[in-house]
C-alpha cells in the first residue's frame, strides 16, 4: 500500500510539473527543494517549543504538521516571489522543450515522494507499520527507500550549507561534526528508531483508548 500510495504521489506531481512546461518546471524545482530543507531546517525547532508551551495531548501531531505547514508556507511565498520575477516564460526549441520539462516533472516527483515519505515517519498513524511499511526501525518506506535517501541527504546538507549554531539542549554531536560546531540533524541516525518507538507507543495509546 505505502509503495502504491507514493507511486500516485509521484505520478500526479510529475504530471502536474510537466503541465507547467519547461521552465515553469525549473522554477518549480528549485522552489521545492528550497522550501523543503527550510522545513527540515525549522520544524524541530518550532515543533519543540510548541510541545513546551502547548497541550502535551498533541505531541504526536507537532512534528507532522509543523514540518508540511512551514513547507507549504515556505513554498507559497517562494513561488509568489518567483512569478512577480519571472512574469514572462523562456520559450525552447520543442526538442529541448520536451526532454527538459519530463526529466524536471520526474526530478520533481522523486522529491515529493522521498519528502513525503519521510514525512510519513512522524505521521500519527494508530499503526506500527504504517500503510505496511517500516516493519522494523532498519526497512525503508519502498524498494529504493527514498525516505533513507532523504535523511542522508538533509544529514549532509545539515553539515554544510544548511548548518545552522548549536541549540542549547540539542542533541550531542557526533564526534565527527564536534569540529564543525553545528546543529547537525539527526547527528547518531536515531531517527527511524525513534520515530518507530513513537508509533508503538501511540499505537499502543490509542488501543487502550478504543478498550476504554
């Protein structure tokens, strides 16, 4: 089911991309990628001081919705600023038109699904296994693990151009990022372990509740 559900999320951004053109697609591109590391870069911050100034009944909510409301939010105004930049479209011989524009909706689409993906990981699903997937902590959403290829992908950025300063009562470092002073993400890759725990826990909440 999980590997069927992130097909049809691969198939309806790529063809909503590709309706966009060529370079209505390269703008795209580059918003996406933008908008979703400044999600990855902020959610845990925002989604820690709401859990210390809210109802502690929502903590399984915070991370989920936190991360997909500041992509949303990053996004939005991304492509508002990039539409009143770019009022007028770069037209391209059809060869180039054509090939260009598929292989951009096809890069597009793998974001949205290892975004989504990843995303799926905190969702408060009453499920340890989500949608089937993630049977244990080391398994990934699908075949390729896009949700994996993402960690790996935000840990290095996290390490360079996205760093950001340490955050008192952040996570320690590992010791190869001690050097680089940084807030690295997911510094030990605890982060399926962590979020598998979650789901148990919330799985195991949510049938006491039911039993009530």
């Amino acid at each position: 089911m999980m590997t069927l559900f992130l097909l049809l999320v691969f198939l309806a951004t790529a063809g909503l991309i590709w309706l966009h053109g060529l370079w209505g697609a390269a703008v795209t591109l580059i918003n996406l990628m933008i908008a979703m590391l400044i999600a990855m870069n902020l959610f845990e911050p925002i989604s820690d001081a709401l859990q210390n100034n809210a109802d502690a009944s929502f903590e399984y909510l915070y991370d989920f919705v936190v991360l997909w409301m500041t992509f949303f939010f990053t996004f939005g105004f991304l492509r508002l600023v990039t539409d009143m930049l770019s009022k007028t479209r770069v037209k391209f011989d059809m060869p180039v038109e054509m090939a260009g524009r598929s292989i951009l909706a096809i890069w597009c689409g793998w974001l949205m699904v290892c975004f989504t993906a990843f995303s799926l990981m905190m969702a408060p699903l009453n499920s340890e296994t989500p949608l089937g997937a993630w049977a244990s902590p080391k398994d990934g959403a699908m075949v390729f693990s896009p949700d994996r290829l993402w960690l790996g992908f935000v840990h290095s950025r996290s390490r360079g151009a996205l760093s950001r300063g340490k955050i008192e009562g952040g996570p320690d470092a590992h010791p190869d990022d001690v050097s680089l002073n940084v807030e690295t993400f997911d510094p030990h890759g605890e982060f399926p372990i962590k979020y598998h725990d979650r789901r148990v826990k919330y799985a195991e909440e949510e049938q006491m509740r039911v039993a009530q």
